[in-house]
C-alpha cells in the first residue's frame, strides 16, 4: 500500500524514486554541458523549485550534493543565503517588498 496522498509529518522525508534520481542526474549533466563543464548552482536551484513546487526539498538538496561532489551542508548553505530559493513549501507566488 503506498501512501502518496498521506501527509507525512515533519521530519519524515520521502525517499527518492528512481525516476526522480534519473531528473536529477539529467538536470546536472545538461547543465555541465550549457556551461562548457562548469556548474552554475543557480540555474540548478531555480530548475529543482520549478520542477518540485517552489520549494528545495531536503532530500533532493542530498541527491543534488552528491551529483555536484559537494557536501549536502555546503549546498545548503548556498540555498539559505540566497532569499529567493526555499527548502520550505510556498505558496505559487511570492511577493516581495523592498
């Protein structure tokens, strides 16, 4: 029986399917490859919110470290500085106000 539609509670992620590891692993090669090799984080960040829901999830950010040779921290880091990227679920628009 699986629980798709269940809402997990905090703390529980859900694993990653295979079909997402094959997005994720897709998404970083095609990226090197419109960079001449180099990675451009935040075209990763910005594709993995549109495709996800406008929100990184945690495990997601992990998959993405390990394609990237990075620590799931450093990643993480990245993403909370920058205020336009959210591992927390938002709402379809944002809005902000300087």
């Amino acid at each position: 029986m699986e629980l798709d539609n269940v809402t997990r509670p905090a703390g529980q992620a859900q694993p990653l399917s295979d079909e997402d590891k094959r997005f994720l692993r897709e998404l970083v090669e095609t990226n090197r490859i419109e960079h001449h090799g180099r990675l451009s984080y935040m075209d990763i960040m910005f594709e993995l919110e549109h495709h996800y829901g406008n929100s990184l999830p945690r495990p997601v950010l992990g998959e993405v470290a390990r394609l990237l040779g990075t620590s799931p921290a450093q990643l993480n880091g990245f993403v909370t500085f920058y205020t336009m990227l959210s591992t927390e679920p938002r709402g379809r628009h944002v809005v902000r106000v300087c």
